[in-house]
C-alpha cells in the first residue's frame, strides 16, 4: 500500500561544502508538481533537481548534473518508501569540491530519502465511487448500516421519492459493501459504480 506526505517537509545536509536542500510536498496532479518545483526556485542556487510521482506517472530531471545522478535517485527515494502523489525537490549550493558520480548520487538521494523518511505520511486506499438511491422510510438505518461497514458519504439529494448519494469505500470492500446495501434497501435501491480512485 502506497503513501502520501500530509503537508510539505524539507530537510537541509551538507556534502564536502556543498549544501543540499530536499523539499517534498503532496501533489493533486503533474502540475502541481511544476508549479512547485517553480515556486521554490532559488536564483543563487547551483542545481535544482527533482522528481514527482503521481499514480503511474513519473518525471525526474537532473539540471545540469551528470546523466543519472541526482534526478533519478530522487525518484528511487520516493519508490523506494512507497510514496505516490509526492513531488521532491533537492537544491544544490556548490561549495567548491566536486563529489564525483557516487558522491552525487549518495547526496540527492540521500536527502530526498531522509525528508521522505521524516515526513508525516497518509496511506492512499484504493477506492470505489458509488452513486446510489434509498427510499425516506428507511434513509437513517441503511445509512447508519453503511458507515459503519466503513462507507464515507460525500453528497446527498433529495427528491420526492428519497435520496440519492454519492459515496467511496475500499475497492477491496466494494462487492460486500453492495451486497450489503441491497439486503439493507431490499434490493428496491439502485448502486451504480461511477469510477475508480486513489484517496486518501
């Protein structure tokens, strides 16, 4: 099971005089990631490296670095402690004293590891988006029934007949959760799958 950071986090190392600076944050899509990395540019630095993951999706970028030493290392600390929707950015002020192929991978990814490692971390769950419909006449006890099977409600509408909601469970509770919903209504109720997801 994957993870994301619940707020931003930075941690600062020295290498051989040069200073490396790691910030990570949580990311809703790959342009937040860029949006960012952007916002923490600093114009004195030497190097700005950095890699996101999101789902299946991933970028890492190694700004002037030699080929493989600091943006690919970034992500391996990212994959490495099952992150996923994280963007980590590492900043390098050169301090005078060439580190060397190693030196540099030990150095990014080190860094990116440990401001992961000290992050406050959620872990995602696969989810299923559910619509579905109950009758008035039975809304608080089917309702009750599914929280505490572990449903989370996130709308409901009301007509004439009764109410509509839309909710998530775990995907791996999905076909007990309907079953469970259609002893509760009867099987009078409709349950339609609208997507799937990652939340939190």
């Amino acid at each position: 099971m994957s993870s994301t950071l619940t707020a931003p986090n930075r941690y600062e190392t020295e290498v051989r005089k040069s200073r490396f600076l790691a910030l990570a944050a949580p990311i809703a899509d790959a342009q937040a990631a860029q949006d960012f990395f952007a916002a923490h540019h600093d114009v004195q630095a030497t190097h700005h490296c950095w890699a996101w993951q999101y789902g299946d999706q991933y970028r890492f970028n190694d700004d002037g670095e030699p080929g493989g030493t600091a943006g690919r290392p970034i992500l391996q600390a990212i994959q490495s402690q099952g992150c996923d929707r994280v963007a980590v950015l590492v900043i390098r002020w050169y301090g005078g004293i060439k580190l060397g192929t190693g030196g540099l991978i030990r150095a990014y990814g080190g860094a990116a590891a440990e401001c992961l490692r000290l992050a406050d971390k959620v872990e995602l769950r696969e989810e299923t988006l559910v619509c579905c419909t109950c009758v008035y006449a039975e809304m608080d006890r089917v309702q009750a029934r599914l929280l505490t099977a572990g449903a989370q409600f996130d709308t409901a509408e009301f007509d004439a007949h009764g109410v509509t909601w839309t909710l998530r469970c775990a995907r791996a509770e999905a076909l007990a959760m309907e079953a469970l919903y259609r002893d509760q209504t009867r099987g009078q109720g409709q349950w339609d799958v609208i997507s799937q997801q990652i939340g939190t």
